[in-house]
C-alpha cells in the first residue's frame, strides 16, 4: 500500500469536544428553523422532500433511539415518535411512510421543540462524563447525520417556497456582488497508481472506506464549476430539444416531464429568472450554475466536447486543496462567482457552492462490508441507481466535509445545490 | 301544471334578515376552525380535500370577487388572493391548481383571519342599507356556499386527523348514548304524477330547478337508515369478496384500491373501530352507517334484497317531514341511532345524521340552463359522473337544507358522512 | 297503463326461423373476418379494443357455454377455451384477463375457424328439432349477442388499421356520393305521459325491460344529425380549447389527453383528413359525424345553443319511423350523407349512420331486476358510470335494432361510430 | 502500458469469411423464426420484448440502412420501411414507437420475409467483390446486431408464450440430463495491476474499448454459477420478505410488482415449476439459475455471504477460459447442469448458460468515446441506470463473444438468460 497522503484538516481532542459539537450542531439546526412560521414547517412539497418539522424531530429520534434508549436513567419523551420519525431503518421497526410526513400537523411544532429540548438535557448529561467508544462513536454519527439535514432543510424549505406563487423569501438581502471571473482554464493530472477512501483518524461514513488502491489515466479538470451563464448558452442553443446530446435514459425524462429549462428557471420578459432563498431574481451570468439533474450535467459536458470528471479523479485533485469556500457558515445560501482567482494550478471552488456531479455510480468500494444493526442501514443499502456528487455546497457546514465525502442522489434530482464542474482526458 | 306544495319551512323577513345570517354564517365558520392550530389548518390530506385555511379564505374570495369587487369603495385585500383562493371558476380567471392548496404555508392563517375581517367590515358596512335584488341574491348565495364549506372542513379535518398514527380528537367528549332502535320498516308511497323540484320563493341552488312534472311508480323506502350493526353483518357475509353483489365498475374500486371495509373501519382484536371527530371508538350497530361511497350503498342494497331509492322518489318523501334531526347544530358531530319511533307511516332521520345516496345520476332537470357569467359554473358543469345524494348529515347546518336540495358526489367517494336508505317496488 | 304502441317491425315465424337465423348470423360474422389475415385477427390496439379472432371465438363461447354445455351428445371443443374466451361472466368461472386477449397467438385463426364450425354442427343437429323455451331464448340472446360483436370487429379493426403508419384498407372503393343536404330543421313533440321499454312479444335485452310509464315535457329534434361540416366548425371556432363549453369531467379529459380533435382526424396541409375503413380521406362535410366522446357531443351541443336529447325522447320519436337506413347491410361502413329528404316532421337518419348519444345516464328502468344466473351479468352490472346511445349505425345489422334498444358506453368512448342529434326544449 | 495478453480464439481470413459469415448469420436468423406461426410472429408481449417479425425486418433494416442505402444500384424495398423498422437510431431519422411494434398486423411475415430475400440478394452482390474497409465494418456490426436479436427471439418469444395460459412449446424434447454436480469452489486471483478491454485485432463493440489500466484487489470467485436448487433455498429462507437482504430500490420493485418468486416459477401443489422453451416443467436443483434481476442475483449473493464480482474480475478469469460450453448451438436452449468438472481452479461455465450480472455499472471506459454519426448511438447513450453481464447464455452465438464482451440490462430486468456467480475478497 502506498502510505495515506496527511489530510489538512486540523485535529482535534476528541473527549472535551463532543459536548460542545454536539451543542454547536444541535443550535445550528434550530437556527435554520428560526425563520420559519408552523405552517413552514409543516408542509411537504413533494415525495423528496419532508417537512422542516420532520427533520428537526427526525434528527433528534436519532440521538434518543441509537443513543438514549435503553439507559436505564432515560424515559422517551414520546413512545409514538419510534414510528413516527424512523426514516428508514427497517432494523428499528416500522416506519411512517415518507411520502405522508406532510400529513401530520400533530405533534405541533412547539411539542418538536419541547422533544428537542429533552433529548438534548439527556444527551447533555451523558456527555459530562467521558463516553465509551460505540457510544461516541454513535453520537459523532448522530452529529455528521443531523448535518446532512441541516442541508436539506435549506433545500427542502427552497422548493416548498418555489411552489408558493408569493414566492416567500427565507432570508432577506441579496449577498451577490458584481463580480466578472475569468476563462475556466483546464489543470492537468497524471494520473497513475493511488489511494482513495478514508485514511483516518477522524469520522467518515462507512461509505468512504476502505482505502483501497486505483489506477487513474491522466485528467484534466477545469478551474472552476459551469456558471449559470454558460448554461444559459446550452439552453439558447436548444439543448434541451437535442437528444443527441443526452444519454438516452436522460431524454426520456426530458420529454415525461416537459423540461426546457433547469429547476426554478422562468422566462420572464425575456429575461431568466430563478428562484433563490432570497425570492427570485434575475440570473448572475458568472455565479456556479445550481439545481442541475446528473442527466442536465453531463448532456452539458456533452455539449461542451467535455466530460463529467469520476469520483476519485476529483478525490485527486480534492485533497490538495484545503476546505474553505462558500459553505453554509458564509451565510450566503446561493452559489457565488469566483471573486479571486485561485493559485494557479488549483481547482477553485471545488468546496462549496455547488455539489459537483460525477460520472461514478454510487457503489461499494473495493472491500466494503456494511456494518452489523440497524446503522448498517445508513449507507449500504442506497448503493444502486445514483451517482455521486463531490465538495459540497452553499449550503453544507463546513466541518461536515472531507476529500473522501461521497454524496449521492438519483440521476434526475435536481432540487439539490448540485453543479458540474467539466473533466477530459489528457495524453500520458 | 298540478300546484306546488307548500313548503314546510316558515318564511323569514328577507331585508332585515340578511345583515343578521351574514353574521350568523360567518360567525359559525369561524367556531368550526376554533380547535385548530394553524398545522391543522395548513395541510391537505388528498387531493378531494381542502387545507381549512383554504376553506376559510376561499369562502370570504367568494364574498370579496362577486359583491365587493369593482365597488368604488373597495380596494380587494391582497391582489394575488383573486387567484390564490378561486376555485374552479374559469370565468374568474387564472386559478391556483386544487391538489397544490397543500403547498401554501404563506399566507399564514392569522393572515387569513385578517382577510375575513376585512372582507366581513365592508360587507357588513354594505348591509347597513337594503341591498339591490341581484347584489342580495350573491349573498344569499355567498352564504348557501358557505355552509356547504362548513361541511367540508368538518369532513376534510377529519380525513387529514385520520391519517395521523396518533389519531387526534377534534372535540372532546362522545355523544352516544346506549339505544337500541327497532327494525326497519317499510313506508309505501303510492307514485303517480307529481311535480318536483324548487317552487320558491326562497334560496335554491340552479340546479334545483326548473320545477318540473315527473311520474313515478309505486314504491316503499325504509323507515331509517341502514346501521353499523347491519353493514358489518354485510361485511361478515363477504360482502367486499363478492363480485356478483356489485356494479362492475365499483367491483373494480374494490379490486384496485384494496378495499375489505368501509372507509375509517379497523379491525382491532376482533372488533371493529372507526375513526370519528371524537377519535377512534369500537362502531356502534344502531348508528347510522356513515362514510359509504355509492357503490358500497348500492351492493348493500344488492345484498339485502332492496334497492336505492331515486331522488325524486326521496324527494317526494320528505316534502311531507319537517326539517329536524341531527344536523351540525346538535353538536354530535357523529350520525346518532334512532332514539325515539317517528310517527307512524314517516321515516325516521331522513334529515341529518348522514347523506343518504340515491339511485339518481347527477343531471341537469328538464329545462334547465346555467346561469350566464361565472356564477353559471356553480352547478351545471358538474352534472356527468356523480350520484345525487339528499337530506343533509351531521354536519349541514340545519337552515342549509330544503327538500328538493341536492348534493352530489362521484361514486367511489367515501369522506364525506354518506349513507344509505333502502327502497323497493311496490305492487300499484 | 296506457296501451302500448304497435311495434313497426313484422312479425316471424319463430320455429323454423331460428335455424335460419342461426345460420344467417353465424355466416355473416365470418364474411366480416374474411379481408383479415391470421395477423389482422390476432392484435389488439387497446384494452377497450379485441382481437377479430377472440370475437371469433368468444361468440362461439357463448353457445357452446350457455346452449351445449352439459349436454349428453356434446363433448367440449377443448376444455381451455371455457376460461380463454369468457369474457366477464363471473358467474361461469374464471376469465382470461381482457387486456391480454392480444397476448393469445395460440390458438391460431385456423384453430378458431374449427371451433366455430365444431359448434356450428352441433347447433344445427340441436336445431333440426323445436327447442325448449329456454333453449330457445338462449339461442335468441346468442344471436343478438352475435350481432353485438359483428359491429365489434368493424369498429376494432378500425382502431387497429388507424395505428398502422400505412393506414391499411379494410374495404377497398369509397363509397360516398356528392350529396348536399339541406339544414337541419327542428320537429317539435308535444311529450306528456306515456310508457317507453319493450312491449313484447320479440326479442329484447333484459335492460329494455320493464316497459314503464314517464312523462316528457314538450321537446324538439333535430331532423338530421350533426354533421362533419358541422363540428369542423366547432373545431376553428377554438371548441376544444374553451372550457365554458364543456362539462367539467369531459374537459378534463380534454387537457389529460390532449385532444384537439376528433379520433381519426388529422391536419394535412390545412385540410381535416379522417381514417375510414376504406383508408383515409378528407373529411365530407355533409357527412354525420362520427367516433364522437358523450363529452364531444355534449360540447358541441352547449356550442350549438342546444342540448342532447334524454333516451326517452328519443324513443318517443322512433317508434314512428320504420327501421330502414345505412345499416350494415349497406355495405358503405361509414356514415352516408342525406341523400333526400325525409317525409315531412320525420326524423331522418334516426337508424343507422351514427349511434346517437343521449344525455341519460345507463340506469336501470324503474321496476329492473336483473335474471338470475350468469346471463343476469349481461347488463344489470354495467348500469353506472355510462351513457345511453340509440339508434345502431353503419355497422349494426338491421334486424338486430329496435326503438327500444339501448346502446351505452363511457363517456370519453370515441371508437365506436358514435355521433350526435341535437334536441331543444319548446314551449308546451 | 502491459502487453495485451494473446486471445484464444483463432484468426480469420477476413475477406473471403465476410460473405460466407453473412449467410451463416442470415440463415441462422430465419431457422429460429421457422417454428412459429405469423401470429407467433407478430404479438408483443410487454414493451420490452419485440415481434419476431420486427426482429426479422429490423436486422434486415440495419443492412439496408448502413450499408446498402444510397448506393446507385440498391432502390429500397419500402420506403416506409425506413420508420417502421429503425430501433431507436434518432440520427437516421424518425421511428416508429417501441411500445407500439405489436400493432402492426402489416407488413405482414410474408412480405417481411420478402424484404429479407430482396436485401439479402443485393448484399450478396456487393460482397462478391472485397469491400472497402468503413463497408466491410459495418457489415461486421450489422452481423453482430443480428446475432443479438437471434438471442433476442428467444427471449421474446418465451416471454410470449410464457403469457398464454395453453404455455405453447418452441421446441419440444427436453434436452436435460440426470447429473449432479459437486459443490461450488472458490477459486482465487491475485488481482494487481492489468488491461482490461478489448485489445483487437478482431470485431468488438466501441463500448469495449480503449483498452485501459487498471487494478484489482485479490478476489476470489465460484466455480460456477448458482443452481436452481440453490436459489429455491433463498425463495425457502424468505428472501422475498426480508428487506434486510436487498439493495432500497430492489425491495421497493419486489413490493411494488409483489414478486415472490423468480420470473416463470410457479408453485403447482408444493412443487416449483417453471416455464422453458420447452415448455413448463419441474425445475431441476442442478441446472444454474436463469431470469434473475440484479436486485436478486444482489439479494442472493447477500443472503449467501459473498458479492457479485466486478466486470473486470469476471474479465480478468475469462481471458484464460476457452470459449466454449452450452450456447446457442448446443440446441438446448436451457442452462443445464454441469456435467464434468472443469480443470482445477478454472471456473466452469463461464460461457454459456446464463449471463452473469456483475456489481458495475453500464460506464463508458476510461478515454470512451462515441463514435460520430448514427451508429454512434449504438452504445454509448445507454450508459446510465444499467449494469453489466458477462458471459453469454444458452441462446447465444458462440461466434458474438468475446472475454470484453458487455451485455447490459436494467436492474429491474428478468427476461433475458441471466443468473449469477458469486465473488468475494480474499487477503492479498
């Protein structure tokens, strides 16, 4: 084995930290919810989605059902919410069907915070002491789980208000400055012999592993993600009435559900518009182009005489570059142009802003065993029908975020923060 | 033309009157949403029902579009709620799409309580002096309609609680007392020429009309309405399994939709339950049986030897029985057994407990034409694919109700209090 | 009960009749079949539709069930067919599904024409003595069952050449004349009590039955159906694209399908084309229009300033008119313009030509009851959710109509040739 | 880069082979549509599966199209064969819609057998003088087209006839012997680092190319595929009820299509049976299992504690197996029981038998590109949502494979002759 390249997020004292990470997370989440009203947080736009209710209840079920249940010292809050706000865990027992968590206007949202609150004393108690490693292991999961719902809260909350005529705004004030970046320009890569998966120490999804070895062909990747106005040149020049540039699966949705332009776009007056966090508003030709479908990426790519890049070619390129960019904590809530370039060389953008599609599947590394129990569910069982996206969003917390983050979604999603970034081959 | 009947009901003082049933209605929809927090009120449990934000707001839309709109004195609440709230009346204009009421978390419901008080302010300033004679007939039909979405928000809040695992109550306390009504009987009625339908002069729907000649043949209708009791007997005896007791096109329903009960039934241990405004109780066998679509009324009937009855031959019954029973007054909520013997030769409940479906599609009567401009889509464009039910439920307010009203519903619908009364032939 | 009407049609000898009347039935079902090759007769083109050779086998089927079945001297032709070619007796046993019926490429055609002539023999070794009534009434609902099935195989042929790119030919030479119309009058009826349904002593279904009294106020028809011309009218004046014109359910199916015209035309260089069973060709103007919805004729109706006609006004004007038009026997297989005008106040084109839909819905007579046993499945289970058409068309043989008889399909049916005479009301 | 390794199959002499191989393939075409009538022929029984005698004009289509169109002295046969027969080529032009093949009783199978002769006469013109290379390799694709629409017409018509309740026989005399094989062995590879792809001189597909670098971990798999036997002990183990064992969206297709059993098995009193082109029968515990999904070949390699191997593991042990085993020409059209063992550590059954499903995706190679014009459709647009077989079954042309060869199905996919052998990772 080739050693593990060192990885250039700081490390951290494990035992002091998980109480106050867990606090931290824990205020994000209901920070997000801040701005929403009981009926915003009840309503479920689509099967995709949940209501917000739902993921502030659904997050803390985690810590009470893989954590707290069973302490001889906790009680549950609600004997009810096993069911009710079991995700997907065929291994804890029933669940309520997904597409009806928009039917529940009881428990309230005040009776959610009040189960918030109370898992949170317990989990506070426990973690004044030091905890066995299963369970630290379990509440760090908890912490990287609640997370990724952080993320869909904000997606989830954008698509209900998309479908809402008002078109209501989550947060007021426009962050885009008038910025003109640069050409993207092509970086090369050699390609050859590597390492790719979690190397350690620190927490990973158990899709991230093992490390194993591959073989990479020389790549290029460009500098930066597609911006929304390159995209609009792909749909100026008809691409969405060209199969020739779709795969054929791709087309197929194309025609089933009349697409012409990409998600929350609008012709309005001959202008594109698009719907934002911040209401809609008048596309920024140089911000990253959003909400694409893997189909729409790599029919651009296409269009383009690119490709979309594989998963660990990005890995490659990713772990070079230290995380920092335009994630949740920027406040922005919407890709931003690149203001200054990148050293040369380096990708810029690759965290942040948008996810960035890639031509891999989403599928078991080399070696990879899904963990026994219920958690064993987590990862595993979605490993069929999706691709990958890499590098995380406007919308991500930063400290969520790892060069061997494997995020993934079916190939027609597009409700996401999901982008492309161009990738080609390069002679040896 | 033979003379019409007198109408039962007495005759009100119409100028006076309207300011105070104005009030009245407005006032009674405001209390039916009383128990609801604004969750409730904001979710839509299938595309049949209607948030009760929806309801609340569409009913004053109704008041605001046909009587105040383009007064020199009013300016419309909000603009975008001309759209937002009309409901299928193309004449209108643009429409928000029925199964997408469920989408609007904006305006919140004190925003919509705020849009009834403003409405109700100039209706009530515009009711301080007579009206003219086509203004007074929009509200006299603002407030017929009104009454009709108190019933739907009775029925659509029980749909959507019923989808909840937790089962909520929307009123406290169970109305039934223990009465054990006797057997059924039959009251013959002779047939013959007769006229049908609204001879005036008060409040009727279009559809209630031209008053017209009809003959029929002899016939006998039940002396109360078919039970509990007596449909879990049909449910016993195979009912849902047997095909030869069906229409084929409801036998079909039954297949599609899995259906082996009546809607709101659950078997737990060994006996059934259902779901009420009161919650889940074990059925009762002398309630009238509630929540039957037309086909499951119709191979009742097939089962037990009978037959619906027409609406004219229900029509004719019950111009001779005041109007009085269990309706939305009585506070039950729920259909309620018979607790005392009706007069000899009169049918017991065919006023209130449940709507009972008759053998009648919904069609337009001889003569009849739609009224020119919106108002003429009230009714008429309906008239194809529904059955017509009569009498009124544990939900109409009792003032809502006339002998020759009719209400109409497709034949596999099954959430509203529907039931069933048998009929047959009778020799001349 | 007023004395019923003397019937048009001539009397029979029915005894030694049956066996000609046999033969003659049998015979013209297979003279249909002949232009269609094993291919033709094998393919299905839409659940509503049959393969040519499962209306083959299937009005074999039912001899062989309803007449031969147990019979000592009658050995089943092969035991399979009793599942394969029922096609919705529930009471007989199991059933091949419908949709499938073009999923049987065994047996063959040359299979099926030897089970007909297997049956055939044995019919006519039953025939060669008098049968028993029942016998006898069952070979008499075979045969019109027979005749059912004939206008079938035209109508589903139709439908399947139609989706051939090559628009196949069932019969070559066209056989329109140019003929020029005059306008359609109105022949006004002065309606009051009478009896409608069979009066005996022939054959009728059971849904003619009982013959029943009604009272029908005054009304007027039109003397001739709507034509082509006509509704091509309807199509420029924008009818399928304003929904003031037509029933809610109807223009919902409108926008779900997206019709815009009727079933088998085409735009072609500015010109309407249809599909006949002689190919296609421009439309005729002075032609009835044919393979119209309920929803379609209704529509045009509302557009025309007119109604459709009820089911027992129609029967009132028919039974003056002998049965006599562009029938099967014809030959033409496409509606025929009006060649002459009609003796004076007489409807014209009542028989023949198109299937005229009414506006009565397929309900059962007053004092219906359906027979017992597996014939009873012949109507009474169809009688919701479809609309009554009178009057045979261009493919119904002529012995097999009746002033009584009652056609019914749903209302977005368009395949069978199925058009519209408009009715009014008049002053009394 | 490696040396390619030699391949095992023989060379050829190109020039003069082409036109012999062109007979070959021709007549092997028209042999396996001998046994059928032309309603065989002409239904389509799901619209994955095609007529047979679309199959018959489509190969003949691709001749005409690719190779003979626009020559001086080729007219076409029809026209309109140009839409009815394309697949799904949108560069040549339009088509006619795949779910719709089965409504063409026209052309019928003698004039499609016509068009065969015609082309074939004018192809065997042109190949009796050498062609210039770009003809001489689409000939070659066009022959290898053909040979998978000859695997095609089996699957298709044992889907067919598998639908009719009489289960017709394509080939009667059924082929299996009494043997019992031994237990299934694990055989290890040492992985490292390889070429995958094909490596010429011969005809391949593009989607087997560039041949690329690439490196395998050690793995190990059986050595041969799984038995019916051990597949009925999954079905016993309730496989199908245990969502614990299967990819999310697998059990989400066994839920929604209630499989409870492989496609063809039937339970006849305690005894699984199933349909074969020999009609139905018993299944032998011997015989390797054939029309498994992916989601069950993954759900039964998860059951038994092993995975499916990778496209290149599968690749990486069949490059040292002679082609040879139970294919096409073998006549049995069955997988059968392995009758000798194969040489130690070589894998028995590689070829033939049964497809074998592997864990990859259907993904362009590294460096892929598509090639320019319509047959660049060929392959590359269905590169989404599919997953790779290896292998060849009992109905394909030994002569079609090669050790690169990539089949390709939908997950969800049955029909085909596919089944499973079981991989796993060994220590290095």
């Amino acid at each position: 084995m080739l050693p593990p390249r060192p990885r250039p997020r700081a490390a951290t004292s494990p035992a002091l930290d998980l109480a106050a990470r867990y606090d931290g997370v824990r205020r994000q989440t209901v920070a997000l919810a801040a701005p929403l009203s009981a009926e915003d947080g009840a309503l479920q736009s689509m099967p995709d989605a949940s209501p917000v209710k739902w993921h502030l209840a659904h997050t803390t079920w985690f810590f009470e059902t893989f954590v707290l249940e069973g302490r001889a010292d906790y009680a549950p809050f609600d004997p009810a919410f096993r069911v009710l706000f079991n995700s997907y865990y065929v291994g804890v027992g029933e669940r309520h069907p997904r597409p009806e968590r928009g039917l529940l206007s009881r428990p309230d949202l005040a009776s959610v915070r009040a189960y918030r609150a109370y898992v949170d004393t317990a989990m506070r108690s426990l973690l004044t002491a030091p905890c066995d490693p299963v369970t630290a292991a379990r509440i760090e999961l908890g912490l990287n789980h609640e997370q990724q719902h952080q993320e869909l809260i904000l997606t989830d909350v954008k698509h209900l208000f998309s479908r809402n005529p008002a078109a209501p705004v989550y947060r007021a004030g426009w962050p885009l400055a008038q910025v003109r970046p640069g050409r993207a320009e092509w970086i090369g890569y050699a390609g050859g012999l590597d390492d790719f998966g979690h190397a350690g120490p620190g927490f990973a999804f158990d899709n991230e592993s093992p490390r194993h070895r591959a073989y990479l062909a020389p790549f290029a990747l460009a500098s930066r993600p597609v911006t929304h106005g390159e995209f609009a040149s792909f749909v100026g020049d008809g691409g969405y009435r060209r199969p020739e540039l779709w795969l054929a699966a791709g087309y197929d949705v194309v025609v089933a559900r009349g697409w012409n332009a990409p998600l929350y776009w609008q012709a309005d007056a001959g202008t594109w518009t698009t719907f934002t966090l911040h209401g809609r508003v008048a596309i920024d030709a140089h911000t990253p182009m959003c909400h694409l479908s893997f189909y729409e990426a790599d029919a651009y790519a296409r269009w383009a005489g690119a490709r979309l890049p594989t998963e660990l070619e990005w890995e490659r390129a990713a772990r070079e570059v230290p995380i920092a960019g335009n994630l949740l904590e920027s406040g922005a809530l919407h890709p931003m142009p690149l203001a200054e370039p990148s050293p040369a060389r380096t990708p810029a953008q690759l965290w942040g802003d948008v996810w960035e599609w890639t031509r891999s599947d989403y599928a078991p590394y080399p070696g990879y065993v899904a963990p026994n129990g219920a958690l064993g569910e987590y990862n595993g069982k979605f490993m069929s029908g999706q691709y990958v996206l890499r590098g995380g969003s406007c919308a991500t917390p930063a400290s969520h975020l790892r060069p061997t983050y494997r995020n993934f979604f079916a190939p027609d999603t597009r409700w996401q923060f999901s982008g492309v970034r161009l990738a080609r081959d390069i002679a040896a």
